[in-house]
C-alpha cells in the first residue's frame, strides 16, 4: 500500500510504501491498481534514515520504491502496487478518499502563470491526498482551479506554499460549500461553486451542518452566543469546566463558518476562546443565489450562495465594497445586487463629467442648454457600447473581509 510520495526533480516520484503479502525485488512489473499503468522498478530501498537500497522488501517492511515515471499522477496514496506477473485479485481495504468540505477558486494574477500552477498542484498532491481541484474558468480571472480543502486552515496552508515555493501570485475566491440541491423534478445535483447553481424550480437545498464546540471564560458567554445565533446556530448544551471555564455547545451550517467566523470569536472573546468542530450531516434551508451585475453584465466572481435572511445584507455590502473600489469611467455605471431577475441592492458610480460650461461667460441659456444636451446624448452613446474594467486590486479587496480603502477620485 503507498501511504506516501515525494517528488525528485532527478528521480522523479518517489513512492513510499509498506509491503502487506508477498515481497519485491528490484526490475520486477509493477500495476498500479487504481490507474492500471505498469512500470519497471528501478529501485527499492529503505530509510534509515537516509534513502538506502536494498535487494527487496518483504511482508511487513516499509521501504521506498523507484520506478523513473514523472507524472505525479500515477502514484495516488492509498493506492495498491502488485506485481503485473502474478496481481492481487483486489486492491487493500482501509483507505478512503478524503471528502473536500471547503471549495475555493486559485487563480493566477498574471494569466501566464497556469501552467506553472498547474504543475505546482500536481506536486503537492504527491503528499497531501486530501488536495481535490479540477480545472475552472472565469470570464473575470481567467483560468484558474477549483480546489476542494479540508477546512479553512487547510486552505491557508496550501496558498502559502504555493506563494513560497512556486513564487506565485494568487486570487483565492471566497470559500464555498458543498450543497445538495433537489429540483422539482426530482432529479438532484451537487453545487460546489455558485456559477453551478441550478436556475429553473428548486424544490429543496440542501447544507452541511456541523457540530462545533466552543471554550471560553465565563465573561464571554454573552458575546459568543450572540455570535453563534446571528450565524444561525442552535445551541445544543453549555456546562460549567470550572468557575470561570465554560463549554458551549452549538449546531451551525458549515458555510457560516468557514469564512470569518473563528477570526469573529478571537475578537470577541479577546483571543481566549478555542473552536473545535466535527460534521454532523445535512440540513434543509432557505437559500439562495446573489448575482453582481456590473453595468448589466453578471460578474461570476463577485457571485454567492446565502440565505435568504442574509441576502440584502450581502448583495449592500458587496455592491458598496465595488463602489468604492472600481473607477470611474467616462459614463455612469450601475452596479446591482440580484437574486434571478429581482434586484435587491443598487449602487452607481458617477461619471467623470467635463465642465463643458467654462467658457460660456453670461449669454443666453439655450447656448448652455444646448452644450448640456449635446454632453448627455454622447454620454448615453458610451453607456450603450461601454465595458467596465474592473482593476485585479477590485477583486482582492472584494473577495477578502476586510472593509476596502475608499479610492482617490482625481479633480478635473
């Protein structure tokens, strides 16, 4: 069974293993039973503890294996190596593979970084099985990854060693759950990312709950229940550690979490309170999708899944964030918060207008009317066939829960 690889820029993979029946000798055929792909063996050693080749491995060792394959793909953790002369009749019980609980979007900043992203996530899903990403595209940020993460920390992690060891530089998009969503007639589908939210009848959405577990000093309870019940939790028990120790209880929705809610507790409670928290199945709720649309063109980045209750709150935040963050342009820009063809929250950027009266000193008014009428047609003109840049500084604010620097407007 491999339970660990590493990749070698010399070598190529090298696959860690722990021989269960038989034994291996170096030159043999091996299959890997989950891709089918064969290879000779090159190498077989051990550590101890540096890399030490040997004449072969037998039942119960663990040892290292080299096979000279590059792609990083054909050797997944938890996957069966056999002997292609005489292969085991099934693949090794006891290995599952990690379920994501956390999907977020890696997109290069500079659009000629893909493939070094790609290859950069293929190596590190060498040693961290729990890595999933598919490719994604964006009509805001271009090509990119849909990566599925154990938890936020997980998210965070694997971000800086991109940055650190690949010296990329990335956009992460806002973190999303998975939902279960039932349509009316009756067919269901998996919603991992917004732009995949079904438009036609939903009869029921589906969202991961989880059982989380808070510690605090007894100060604090006030304001940690507060915290938990605007994210929607139900409080399920709260007992007494000590005089001044206190364990609180709660059940919540994943996506309430998985954003801001542990930086939340650190603030509130002064950095004294600890969060621990295990799935606890799916529940029914009311939600729904929040669209941008900027000048009328829907932005799929800026795009949410939320819950009713919350959703004029997200779409006044989100559309005030843009307005102080996207430019001025030559026509007036409307930026809307919708959910299906309702708009909920409206912001507008104003024009940058020239003073086209300067030079008109006294006179008549239908002369200054006249200048005024003719600015408003050409302005109406550009509004019709006018795009909206959004600048890459946008969307990191945006995108982040930080509140945005209002943006210089120059004086003409």
């Amino acid at each position: 069974m491999i339970f660990d690889s590493v990749y070698d820029t010399y070598r190529g993979v090298v696959t860690y293993v722990r021989l269960i029946d038989g034994s291996l000798h170096p030159r043999e055929k091996l299959t890997m039973m989950s891709t089918g792909s064969t290879h000779e063996l090159l190498e077989i050693g051990v550590s101890s503890p540096e890399p030490k080749p040997t004449k072969g491995l037998g039942v119960g060792e663990v040892g290292y294996l080299i096979t000279g394959v590059k792609d990083v793909r054909l050797s997944k953790v938890g996957d069966t190596v056999t002997l292609n002369s005489a292969p085991a009749t099934q693949a090794l019980e006891g290995y599952k593979e990690p379920k994501p609980m956390v999907y977020s979007g890696l997109f290069p900043i500079d659009g000629s970084d893909y493939p070094v992203l790609r290859d950069a996530l293929d190596k590190l899903k060498l040693n961290d099985a729990s890595l999933a990403y598919e490719p994604e595209t964006s009509t805001a940020l271009g090509f990119g990854f849909r990566c599925g993460f154990l938890g936020l920390l997980h998210l965070e992690v694997l971000r800086d060693r991109l940055e650190r060891e690949y010296d990329l530089d990335l956009i992460s998009t806002a973190p999303s759950v998975i939902y279960d969503v039932t349509m009316e007639d009756g067919s269901e589908m998996e919603v991992t990312n917004p732009s995949e939210y079904p438009t036609g009848k939903i009869k029921e959405v589906r969202e991961p709950m989880v059982r989380a577990t808070i510690l605090t000093p007894s100060d604090y309870i006030g304001a940690v229940m507060e915290l938990c019940q605007t994210r929607r939790g139900s409080l399920q028990g709260m007992d007494y550690l000590s005089s001044d120790r206190v364990e609180i209880r709660y059940r919540l929705p994943l996506a309430e979490i998985v954003f801001d809610f542990f930086d939340q507790l650190k603030s509130k409670t002064k950095g004294y309170a600890t969060l621990d928290y295990s799935d606890d199945g799916e529940d029914a709720a009311d939600l729904v999708k929040v669209d941008i649309l900027l000048h009328g063109d829907q932005v799929d980045a800026f795009s949410a899944i939320v819950h009713r209750d919350n959703s004029y709150s997200y779409g006044v935040l989100m559309a005030g964030k843009l307005r102080k963050l996207i430019p001025r342009q030559q026509f007036e820009v409307p930026i809307q918060a919708a959910i299906g063809s309702r708009i909920i929250a409206r912001e507008t950027i104003r024009a940058i207008r020239k003073d086209v009266l300067s030079k008109c000193y006294g006179g008549d008014i239908s002369r200054k009317r006249k200048l005024l009428e003719k600015q408003k047609e050409g302005k109406k003109r550009m509004k019709v066939v006018g795009n909206v840049e959004v600048p890459q500084e946008a969307f990191i604010a945006a995108l982040s829960s930080d509140d945005p620097e209002p943006k210089k407007e120059s004086k003409k």
